[in-house]
C-alpha cells in the first residue's frame, strides 16, 4: 500500500488569515419548477382539503404522492381517489437541528405518514400537539388543516398530524 | 451471462482525506491517478480508457465537472466518461471501469474518483437540499439528517436494537481508522463518547456520522491477459451488482434495503456464491452512519435481518473476528468524500487481498472479499466481489 | 387543474474555490513579482500556462515553475456588448485570448482597446500595492 498519501489540509483559520487565495462566488441560480400533471391537481386537493392518490387499475396500488403512471407496472394511472387524511405513524425522528443545521429550541418531529386505504403509501410530514416522548411507531394521526383562506395548495396545508386519542 | 474478458485490478491509489484540501479537484485526481499508475508500474500511454465517478456538480461548485477533472484524472485525448449515482458513484466507478474491459473493447482503464465537498458554503449538507422533493417536501424546512434519523429508527424499531449496539459499530470503525495513512477522523473513542455526542435528530447523534471530506482515489483496471504481465498477484473482479429503487422513499419500508440485496445478488451470481456468509472472507460496506453498516451487512445478505447487531456485539465483525467488516475504518474513521468513499473501500479490498495492508491487514489470508456502497435518495446498491 | 403548475426556488449554497498547488504559486508570482510562470514538463518538452502540477499528456508530476516572456500574441478576441443577463453593457469589452511562444496553453483576458489577431500584447499589472493574488491583478493585455 503507497504509505505516503498526498494531500494538503487546512483550517477554517487557515482561511480566515488568508494563507491560501481563493475566488467567492454566488451563482444567481433560480428555479421555476413544473409541478407536473399529477402533483398540480394533489396541490389544488390540498387547497381544498383533501389529499388525493391516483389508482392503478392494473393492479389496484393507490399512490400518494400521485403519479400519472404505476411504478410497479409501468402503465398509466387515470383514476383519481380521494383519500382519508388520517393514517399510521412508519416512522420518525426528533430533530434539535434547522435546515441550515442550526440548533432548534423546541424539536420538530418529522415522520413518515402512511396514509390510510393504501398499501404503504404515506409522504413526509411533521407531527404536532405531541410531546417527542409520546410520539410512538405506528401511532394513528389525524391531518390538522388550515383555516381555508389561509391555503396555498402547498404541502403546508397540512399543519402538522395530530395524535387521533 | 457472458463475459468476453475477465478483469483484475492491478494498481491502486488515494490522496490523505482531509475536511479542507488546498488541492483543487483536479490535483486531487491527479494525486490518486498517479499512485494507481505508479503502483502498477504503467505510463499514461499504457492506458485505453478512463472512467471518472465524481457526485453533485454542486459540492466542488464547478458545473460538467467530469469534464472539468478530466486532465488531472488521465483523461486527455482517451475515450473518457463519467459516472453519477450519489454515494453509490465509489462503488459504481469499478463497475463502469469493468464495462469497459469486461466487452473486450478495451485492455486497460483507469477508474478515478473524487470530491472536493469543502468548496460549498455555508456547508456542503445546504447542497443536499435539494435531494428533497422540491415541491412537497422543501416547504416543511427538512433536514438531510432527517432522512437517516427516520431510516435508523424504522430499523431500530423493526428489530428492537438497542442505540449502544448501533454506536458500537462507530467505535469499530473509527479504531480501526488509526492504521489508514489517509484517515481524516481515527480515534480511539469510546461507546460513552458516542452516546454522550450531541442528538441531531433523534436517533441520530453527532458521532454516529461519517465527516465531510475532500479526496480522491482510484484503480487500474486491465484485461486478464494483460493483467498478468503487469503484476503476479492480480485481484480480480468476479462479479458486479447495481439496483435502484423509485425516488419516493416514503412509499417503502425503510428497515431494509432491498436494492442493496439484488445488487448483490446479482453480483453473488456471476462470482458463484451461494452462501455468502461463508463464502464472503470480510467485507466493505457503506457505512456513511454507524447504522448503515448493519443495514448494509443484512443488504448484502451476509446475515439474517435484524441479525447485524449481533455479530457486531460478539466481536465477529472486528478485524481479527470470523467476518471482519470495513477493517479500511469505513466512511466513520476515514471520511467520506462523496464519491471518493467507495473507492476507497475497493482499494481496500485490492491492498488486503494481496496482503499489503499493513497494520489493517485481516489475518487468515482472505481470498474473496465484497465492497458495496450505496447514496442518491436512499435508492441505490452498488456491489462488487473480489478474489485473489 | 390549471392552477399550481409552478413552484418557485432557489439553490441557496455559495462557493470558495482554493487556488490549488499550482494556481497559488501562479497567482503568487502575479501578486509579489508582476510575473507569469508555467510548470515545466521535461518528458514532453512542454510549459503548461496556467501551471498544472501535473503534465496532462504523459502524467508525469510537474514541480519546476519557468518563467514566461511578457510577451504574448493574439489568438482570438471578440468585443461583447451584452452582459450575463443580455443587458446591454455601457461600454463594450474586449476580450482575447493571448497565448505566448514559449509556453503551451494561454490566457483569457480583456484588451485595452481593439486588436487583431497576431498582434503582439503584453500584461499591464496593477501597482504592486493593490494587487491581491487574482488575475485582475492584470489589468488587461496592451498592444506593444
């Protein structure tokens, strides 16, 4: 094995006392994505208050997120289902750290929710009016909505997933 | 299936892991490259073809990025091409390298991966943002952790492990570390440090996670024929594996990687291995968190789900154990530059089946060996098995 | 259905590229010396500006640094009116690539005023004083 690998490290002081030269950039880099076919019409469901799936008719797997197609056959999914906006806790996390990894006073609790009616079909959201310690795996949720005017047709119009007592 | 060449690494080379490199990403490949060369005893012009992996444009900030590597990694004027599947890209590297030589189209390829994570700011996890669905999933403010926190726990959950077994695994491999030359992070900690390390998102602790590193490895690849002029102890590449999984990973049970499995068994396959727990001398899994090795041994079908645990617990998986697992010190106790990592983990599997590993080196001499890395959105396995 | 058909978004992530071995010694000698510099590849009878530390046809290390003539010829240049974003700039810039007898490779840079192709150029340097170790430390190419 060569013992001596190449390589020169430094420190974050290294370049605050400006020992190395380097070049700052900032790309201006903004984005205009198309929600597609299928996610358009699940963001104006949940404008409205409900979550939709898409329903294969080849083999009855209902999708949420819905797609336009079957993942499994390969075939398009033209079936549009409303859904429970009730389902089971997959799994979760108790999160002390912010996007920009800066520490959290409270912890958000992020999940994975299986959806009622589908077979292990959920999305990732987040879990409110729990405490962390009584969140539990397989736990059963109920969407908390909010008010109408205030909806977007974002995922955010869900406020969190609620323990069903 | 048929196979018109087999194919032997026959060199092997990486620079130190570092956070920060002064090196640009084009020197760090060069570095690797040329030890792989040299090792060999190879020129450049003894080189048909090369294979470049290398992850996110946006870690090193530099956009067609294989084309930009392409002089330092021995690209010029050769048939060249780059690879890309997340973390899986080290790994996956090899397998695009064999291509290459396995068609016959070519005798000789140099397989060259790197990353320079440090170049992105404010940290290089802002550039994994957008691994979320942009659409319903960025509006919730997730974090990269968050995906590995739900994963660690679905598999905690599923088999009732307990936290210290899983940090047991961190404890390994960052010991181990200490006798890797490139190693960014070794040290002899203990289960109490992990334990005591701060919660990012439970169950994830700070010290469960591999760094963020810059770095670069690479192998020389050749034809059987040509193999044996170059060396007396080629290791050859009996069998490759990739599979991938849909994108929608809140729609899978996140316990167990079935990707990672029919990689490998598609790789077991062609290597003519049907109990891999016997067959298999040790192994290099991807391990980017202490938990994902385990995923990872039961992936690889090296033991029964929910059984990885154990055998880390009764010493089986330590260097001088029945199945040594990551005896390189893995992603934990080395670094993880992103495509770079599972590089390292075959270069590993070159040096300990030829018996050059040194202070690393598995006792027993080790015939046949497997390498797997994994990375996009929880979605890929990508499996080689070595023989000497 | 016609509603909701676009989300918008950024990338929020900026960069700090280090020079690397070779751009730092290059960038150096502009900085304290008012000079250029290639990598020397002896094997391939090659002087690599900008320097490389490694010779990109044979792969051979690269560690002796040559000096390179002030004196360059131009190559190619184009005047650009518009800039990244096709706003319509003040002033038009002229922009050539200069390359040099003695080294292989060349610089992209702007001229002082209009030039033809092979025309002799040379690098005017800022002051020493307000040079920082960038490329702008040249201020542009001049005709000799």
């Amino acid at each position: 094995m060569p013992s001596q690998p190449q390589g020169t490290g430094l420190k974050e002081e290294d370049f605050e006392r400006e020992k190395v030269l380097t070049v700052a950039y900032q790309p201006l880099a903004k984005y205009s994505w198309a929600t597609g076919v299928a996610i358009s019409r699940f963001l104006s469901g949940l404008k409205a208050g409900e979550i939709l799936g898409t329903k294969c008719d080849h083999c009855g797997r209902i999708a949420v997120p819905p797609r336009i197609f079957c993942e499994l056959c390969f075939k398009r999914s033209a079936v549009w289902v409303k859904l429970p906006d009730t389902g089971s806790v997959n799994t979760f996390s108790i999160s002390h750290i912010a996007t920009d990894t800066t520490r959290l006073k409270t912890p958000t609790i992020p999940a994975v929710i299986e959806i009622d009616s589908t077979r292990h079909a959920g999305f990732l959201h987040i879990i409110g009016e729990a405490k962390p310690e009584e969140v539990t795996m397989g736990m059963r949720v109920k969407a908390v909505w909010a008010d109408p005017e205030k909806r977007k047709g974002s995922i955010t119009d869900i406020k969190y997933f609620k323990p069903i007592k | 299936m048929q196979v018109k060449k087999r194919v032997a690494v026959v060199g092997a080379g990486m620079t130190k892991f570092m956070r920060r490199a002064q090196e640009t990403g084009k020197e760090l490949a060069f570095e690797a490259a040329k030890q792989a060369l040299d090792s060999a005893e190879m020129r450049m012009q003894d080189v048909d073809s090369v294979a470049l992996g290398s992850a996110p444009d946006a870690f090193d900030g530099v956009h067609m990025k294989g084309e930009y590597l392409l002089d330092g990694a021995g690209g010029w004027q050769k048939p060249y091409s780059r690879n890309f599947v997340g973390g899986g890209t080290g790994v996956f590297s090899v397998i695009h390298g064999w291509w290459h030589v396995a068609s016959g189209l070519f005798d000789t390829c140099l397989v060259v991966a790197e990353e320079k994570m440090s170049t992105c700011l404010p940290h290089p996890q802002t550039a994994f943002l957008t691994i979320f669905d942009n659409m319903i999933e960025r509006p919730l403010g997730p974090n990269l952790i968050w995906i590995f926190a739900l994963e660690m726990h679905r598999y905690m959950q599923k088999h009732k492990i307990p936290k210290e077994q899983i940090a047991q695994v961190a404890v390994k491999n960052k010991r181990n570390a200490l006798d890797h030359p490139s190693a960014q992070i070794a040290k002899a900690v203990t289960l109490r440090d992990i334990m005591n390390s701060e919660v990012m998102a439970w169950p994830v602790q700070r010290l469960d996670i591999s760094p963020v590193s810059d770095g670069a490895c690479a192998v020389l690849l050749a034809s059987e024929d040509v193999a044996r002029k170059i060396t007396d102890s080629p290791v050859w590449i009996d069998g490759v594996g990739w599979n991938l999984d849909t994108t929608y990973w809140t729609n899978r049970d996140l316990y167990f990687p079935r990707y990672v499995a029919n990689a490998a068994r598609m790789a077991y396959g062609m290597a003519g291995i049907t109990n891999p727990r016997k067959q298999i001398d040790f192994a290099e899994p991807y391990d980017p968190f202490d938990y994902k090795e385990l995923h990872h041994m039961e992936g690889l079908l090296l033991c029964r789900k929910g059984e990885a645990p154990k055998l880390t617990k009764e010493g089986v998986t330590e260097r001088d154990g029945n199945l040594p697992i990551c005896p390189s010190g893995g992603l934990l106790g080395v670094g993880n530059p992103i495509a770079a990592a599972g590089l390292m983990k075959v270069c590993e599997l070159f040096w300990q089946l030829r018996g050059e590993a040194g202070k690393r080196q598995v006792a027993g001499d080790p015939r046949t060996a497997v390498a797997q890395a994994w990375g996009d959105l929880m979605q890929i396995g990508t499996v080689v098995v070595m023989r000497s | 259905m016609s509603d909701f058909l676009r989300i918008e978004g950024d990338f929020p992530v900026h960069f700090r590229y280090t020079a690397g071995i070779a751009g730092e010694n290059f960038l150096r000698e502009i900085k304290d010396n008012g000079r250029l510099v290639a990598t020397r590849c002896n094997n391939c009878q090659l002087n690599y500006l900008p320097p490389r530390i490694y010779c990109e046809r044979c792969m051979s290390k690269l560690e002796e640094y040559v000096q390179i003539e002030n004196v360059g010829v131009i190559q190619s240049y184009t005047v650009c009116t518009q800039d990244n974003e096709g706003k319509q700039l003040a002033e038009p810039v002229n922009v050539a690539f200069v390359r040099f007898t003695s080294a292989h490779g060349g610089l992209i840079h702007r001229t002082s005023g209009e030039v033809c192709v092979g025309d002799k150029v040379r690098a005017v340097f800022k002051d020493k004083s307000s040079r920082t170790g960038s490329i702008l430390d040249i201020k542009y190419f001049e005709k000799i």
